[in-house]
C-alpha cells in the first residue's frame, strides 16, 4: 500500500504527535503508516483522511503496482 500521509501531514502544519492523538492512536502508529508498513483499518483511514481534510483515496493508494 502506498501513503501520502506524510505529506499531507506536513502540508497541514500538524505534527505525528498531534494527529496521533487527534485519530485516537500512537505516534508509532502514524509513523508506520507513513512508512507504509502499516496496513490501516478503514476506520483509522477514514480518520486520518478526515483530519487531514482530504478523502481516502488521496491519502491511500491500494492498488498493487
């Protein structure tokens, strides 16, 4: 799975920290799925898209390329 979160995250100002605890996880968590190393819920995608003001489909890219 590819991520944007990163740099969606930067692009808002927010820390890891802050939208660890604005989604309602760790900050190790937000650093996995930055990495892509973490396959989120659909859930926690929906949150971290939702806190990050843009839709799941611009953060999540599950297409096997």
């Amino acid at each position: 799975m590819k991520t944007r979160v990163r740099e969606y995250r930067a692009g808002c100002g927010i820390t890891q920290e802050k939208l660890a605890e604005t989604v309602g996880v760790r900050r190790e968590t937000i650093i996995f799925l930055e990495k892509g190393k973490y396959n989120p819920s659909l859930r926690l995608a929906h949150h971290v898209a939702r806190a990050l003001g843009v839709g799941i489909e611009e953060i999540f890219s599950f297409d096997d390329e």
